[in-house]
C-alpha cells in the first residue's frame, strides 16, 4: 500500500495538484488528506470538489480547524488574514461543499495508523504537536504505530524509543526514513498549500506501509498563479506573499 | 543470546564458519554448495540479558549501509531480516586485515603509522561526504584491502545525517568505545565528523606508541578527564617519533573540535606530506602539562560547551554571484564607466566571485520586429556583444563572467527572477539619469530591484549626474 498524505492544502490548487502529480507518479495507491482544505488561498471550491472526488474513490479526509470555521463553527485562534480568508470562504461555498466537509470525522483509522488533523489528545482542540511534548502526547492518545497529522506546517518525523521520549527529526527530501513498526512514530507531513520554512514548495508525505518506510517530499509548483488568484480575489496581499516568499 | 550453529539456514542463507562474536552481534561467514561466498551474515544480540542498544545498532546499521550503497571504502548491504521476525545483515565480505592486527605488534614505525593512518583517514573523508559519521573508530573496525584501501566496517553507532538518529536517546551512558572517544561524544554530541577524527588520532596514537592515549575508562568521570588532561606525548614514550608526527597525533587529540583538523581528507595530507607539516608547540612537547596549566584547564572544562556539528559533508564554499544589470539601447558610456568601476571593486572585495551581465529586452519589442528593426536574434546578439565589450576592461577571466539576454514585459521582474534563481549574492544597478529615466534602466525599475531583490543592491550613480541632482539631498 503507496499511501500519499497532505495536509493543510488551504485552497491552494495549483499546490495540491503538483504534489497529486507528484504521488500518482511514484505509483501512489491510497490517499489521505489531514484536514485544513480551506482558509487562506483562493480556490476553496476547486479545491474541496478535487477532495471530494478522492473520498468518493476510498481516500480518508479528517476535519482541520480552518474547515470547520468555513461551517461557521468557532475555530478560536484565527489571526486578521486567516479570518479575512475564513469570511471570504463561507461566501464561496455552495450547500454541496458545506455538507461534504460537514460530514468529516476529526479522526480516522486504519490498522495501525490513526489520521488527525492537530494533537490526537483532543482533536477538536487543534492543538499544535510544537514539540518533543505535544508528540509524545499525541502519540500516547493515538495508540497507533504511526500518527499521521498537519496543521504544524513544517515537516517533522517523531520517533519513540526505548527511552520513551519522543526524538525529532527533520526529513530530508526524498530520503526514504524506515520506520520500523516496533517503534512509535509520529509523522507531521507539511503544508501543501502554504509552507512557511522559506522554501515555497509544497510539502507532502508518503508512506510505503509494507515496507515500513516514509518519504517527505517537497514539490515546486506555480505558486505565481496561486499568489495572483489570492490577489485577485480581494485577499489580504500577506497571503499572496507568503506563498511566493514560502514564510 | 546462544549463536546460531554453523550449518543452520537463516532465510535461504546457510551459515558457515562464526568468523566473529561481538558484544552486539555474530558475524558468520555464508557458504553455499561449492564453498564459502563472499558474503557475511550478522545476526544481533537479541533477546534475555542483551543489551537494547544492540537492537537499535542493528537498525541503524541497516539505515546507514543501505543509504551508502556500494563503494570502496564501506562494506555493500545485500540482504536484511525484518527486526521483528528474523533480524539480520547480509553483507558482501571484505578480506584483508584488520588494523588490531598492526595495533597489537605497536609500537610500529613512523612511515608505517602515516602509510596505514592515510589509508584510514582517506576512508574517513569518503564517508563524511556521503553525510555519516562513524561514532565507533577502533582498530577491530578499520580493515585493510591487500590493495591498502582502507575499508571501515561495524555501523551500529553511525550517525547519517538525513536519517532519524535512533541513538540519540540512549545517552544516560556515552555509546561507543571509550578509550577512542572524543569529549563532545562522550558528551552526548553525534553528529560531529570530527569526533571520528579524534578517534583516529587516538589510534595513530597507540600505533607509534604501543599505548593509549587515556588508558582504560572505567567510569563517565573518568572518560570526561580527557576534557583537560592532555595525553603523555608520543615522543616521550617512544623517543624516535619524528615531530611532525607528534604534531598530528596530537593535532587530532584536540578536546575542542575546532582545533582538530578540519576535515579527514587535511589528516591524509599531512600524513603522506610529513615535510609539509606546520611544527607548532604540539611537536615539540616533551611532557604532560603542569599541575597549574591543569588546575585551569580543568576549570575550564568545567563549563565546556561542545563546538557546533559542522554538516557533515565537506561542502565547498560556492563562489559568490555578482550580477551587473545593464541597459544596452542606447549605450551610455558615463553610465557604463561609472558601472565597471563600481563592478571592480565589488570583485576586488570578493576575490573568487563569479560576474553576471545581464540585460532585458522588452519581449514586445523582440515579437514585432517591424520596419528597419533588426530581426530578434540579431539584436539579441548584438545585445551580448555590447555585454561583452563592457566586460572586456575588466580583465577578468572568462570562466568568471557569463552573459545573458533576458527577454521580458517586465524589466525589474526580469532581473529579480535572475538574481533569485541564481542565488545572486550582490547586484548592481545604474541610478536613473535625474529628470528623465529615458536612457537607462528608470526609476520605478531601480526602485522595484531594490525592494524587492533578494541580495545586497548597488545603485550606481556617475559622478557627472551627481551635480544635477535636486539640492538638499534625498527628495
């Protein structure tokens, strides 16, 4: 099973559909999306059909903190840009969007492996996994073999060993990581739609589950267009900027 | 853990002869129907009474080999067990000696410790440009070739730098071989190609002399001493070590890593170049350091920070980028001179910079071609000539200057993709002519580039324009 995970997509088109790209190509499988489809970037609808369609055909989609804000529910913690984009979302979405991601579940299994969106400890918290301590946490609420989740933008894989303290690791692009399954691990696949490490390409990972092996990637693609729909749809300009400047 | 018995099947692979029992794993020989293969199996001491690091070396072994591939200086992985089921390596057998062969006739002669102490340290640099660092050097893992390659083996305690460091937790006790070891490693750093440097002066140490450098460690307090008590120079053991190899022994011994060599690849030069060895006080030491040296080293120790891990691999330092950005219609020769002094300079100051002439034409301009205009490629080519005529004074070398015609609406969008995707460290552009922005790059580009650039930028102003300028400065 060739599992391909993004998350925090943000209504970044052109993103997503490089890193599709990207995944189909090395002969992805299954796919799963980590919440967060929406908020910030312009095409929300676009977006959410392009999910849709991957659900309707087995992928997993959990909830993200700024989808539920696009439902109108408090998401807490919005900055002025987010929330401008959140308004702007909720005027965009049609009845179809809105009952899709109304439908979505917080969490999801599948064998060994749970999907969340923030910490596994209290999903609908959406708290960040900023450190050793949120990993080990969210690991340790997870009873899985290997979380995988978003909403931190950066790329970080946590391992538990024996000492039972979560160690960080940050992936080098198209390494292969072993991830042995006597270990715990926790994995933070990276922002699709608006990395923030100053490398505007887009973040995904993806998981060779047989052979026990995880692979972060990061995938340039025309983060010119998305940055000049932004504009053009009246966003606040820092959103346009951050995708060209990947801050 | 009892040993598997030679002659039992693991996976398909018969086991032969148990060339080697270490504390972490077995090491067996494969046989097949006509005799023995080139090709080794160690299996992990797992199990009741084993230590967990064991289980973790396995892996990190497996990690480290697989991601090395095949190469001269390393063994190749062919094969491996999963953890879990049937844990093992199956790995392509080298045959030749090992250097505990050498390090138990030491003391050996000096050429013979440089010869053997090259081979290692060349093998040494060979793997931390391929981002490991090895952790455990000691004379049972460094083995010789009949060629006299040196081939480094046993990576249960590597460190590769794009891999999760499954180690790094076990650090209540220091990892590796204590007599060895460098301070930062025993304190807990692994990432440092230079703690491997260390350990290979430590050896090169026991070879000349026959002894080591810090005897036996028994306990942490005792493997830490070697923070501020220097080792007895090798000349004062074995009166015949030339000094410039004291100097490199003790060179290599350095407690603090940015005193060591640099690199592994610097210890194989001044090993096979001994005559071009600097002497410094280290060579000619003839004794320990003094009780009051010592009292102060030991305080400083005390509150010894480790040096930062450099990345491993000894990446070359890429020459700067300087991009000069010209407006060639119409040419203006004040603007120009002013420009080329300015460029001058800016590669005095940078010594080994690389020069980037860059010019936009409108792409407008380049599709219409209407009337008496030239056709696009030949002003496209006489847009690199007069590049290249500007250069010419310069005198610079041709592999330093490139030239290049971007063809684009937007000139200051044009210049800042080239100085982004080429990294461009300093730009240089001319100011635009006070009143009119007619014959040079305008003033709306100039400010574009300059807000938005992502380097240092100059604005070149010639000196003749410089009295036309609104008076009181800056409007």
């Amino acid at each position: 099973m060739k599992l391909a995970l993004f998350a925090d997509v943000h209504s970044n088109l052109e993103a997503i559909t490089a890193c599709l790209n990207h995944a189909q190509a090395l002969g992805a499988d299954q796919f799963a999306f980590l919440g967060d489809m929406v908020g910030y970037g312009a095409d929300p609808v676009a977006v959410l059909e392009l999910v849709e369609r991957y659900a309707a055909k087995g992928a997993v989609v959990v909830l993200g903190n700024h989808d539920c804000a696009a439902l109108g529910h408090p998401a807490g913690g919005m900055n002025a840009g987010a929330q401008a984009a959140i308004d702007w979302t909720r005027t965009q979405l049609g009845p179809k969007q809105r009952e899709f991601l109304a439908g979505l579940p917080l969490t999801a299994r599948a064998d060994n492996v749970l999907f969340v969106h923030a910490s596994a400890v209290a999903p609908e918290q959406w708290i960040y996994v900023a450190g050793p301590a949120e990993a080990e946490k969210s690991m340790l609420a997870a009873e899985a073999g290997i979380v995988f989740c978003g909403h931190v933008h950066e790329q970080n894989l946590y391992y538990l060993g024996a000492g039972g303290k979560p160690m960080p690791f940050r992936p080098v692009s198209g390494t292969p990581v072993p991830t042995a399954r006597h270990r715990q691990w926790l994995a933070i696949v990276g922002s699709v739609g608006q990395p923030r490490d100053r490398n505007n390409a887009a973040c995904y990972a993806f998981a060779d589950l047989e052979r026990a092996r995880i692979t972060f990637f990061r995938v340039p693609y025309d983060y010119r267009t998305a940055a000049r729909k932004i504009r053009a749809a009246g966003l606040p300009e820092r959103l346009a900027l951050r995708l060209e400047r990947g801050v | 853990m009892n040993a598997p018995q030679p002659g039992s099947e693991i996976d398909g692979f018969c086991l032969g002869e148990l060339m080697h029992t270490g504390s972490m794993a077995f090491i067996y020989r494969l046989t097949g129907p006509q005799g023995p293969l080139p090709l080794v199996m160690k299996i992990p001491r797992l199990g009741p009474g084993e230590r967990a690091v064991n289980v973790i070396g396995f892996e990190v072994c497996r990690m480290v080999l697989g991601a090395l591939g095949q190469g001269p200086h390393h063994p190749t992985l062919v094969a491996y067990g999963d953890v879990e089921t049937t844990p093992y390596l199956v790995m392509g057998y080298v045959e030749g000696e090992r250097l505990s062969d050498w390090s138990s006739r030491a003391p050996i002669a000096p050429l013979e410790v440089a010869r053997v102490g090259a081979a290692a340290a060349l093998a040494l640099h060979d793997l931390h440009r391929k981002e490991v660092v090895h952790l455990d050097l000691k004379p049972t893992n460094i083995m010789f070739r009949a060629s006299g390659t040196a081939v480094l083996i046993d990576f249960g305690l590597a460190h590769h730098s794009h891999y999760p460091d499954l180690l790094a937790e076990e650090l209540r006790f220091p990892v590796g071989n204590w007599e060895y070891m460098a301070p930062e490693q025993a304190l807990g750093v692994r990432c440092d190609p230079r703690s491997d440097i260390y350990a290979l002066g430590a050896i090169l140490y026991q070879l000349a002399t026959g002894r080591l450098p810090f005897g036996h460690p028994r306990s942490v307090a005792e493997l830490r001493r070697r923070l501020y008590r220097d080792p007895l120079p090798p000349r004062a053991i074995v009166p015949g070590t030339p000094a410039w190899l004291q100097e490199v022994i003790l060179h290599c011994l350095e407690p603090d890593a940015r005193n060591r060599y640099d690199s592994a690849e610097q210890l194989a030069f001044a090993l096979t170049s001994p005559e071009r060895v600097e002497l410094t006080e280290r060579a000619a030491r003839q004794r320990r350091a003094g009780w009051g040296t010592l009292a102060r080293r030991w305080y400083q120790a005390r509150s010894f920070e480790p040096a930062p891990c450099p990345a491993p691999s000894i990446k070359e330092n890429p020459a700067p980028i300087v991009v000069v950005a010209l407006s060639t219609a119409p040419i203006d020769d004040v603007l120009y001179e002013a420009m080329r002094g300015a460029t001058a300079s800016a590669v005095n100051a940078s010594g080994n910079c690389r020069l980037a002439c860059v010019t936009v034409v409108s792409l407008a301009a380049t599709l219409s071609g209407e009337g008496e205009e030239p056709t696009a490629t030949v002003r496209h080519i006489r847009r690199l000539i007069e590049l290249r005529k500007w250069a010419r004074p310069l005198n610079l070398p041709e592999e330093r200057l490139t030239y290049h015609v971007l063809e684009a609406e937007k000139t200051a969008d044009a210049l800042l993709d080239y100085a982004t995707m080429n990294d461009a460290d300093l730009m240089l552009i001319g100011a635009p002519r006070p009143g009119s922005g007619v014959h040079r790059f305008g003033g709306g580009i100039c400010a574009q580039v300059v807000a938005g650039a992502p380097c240092s930028v100059t604005v070149v102003r010639p000196a003749a324009d410089r009295a036309d300028l609104p008076k009181g400065g800056v409007q």
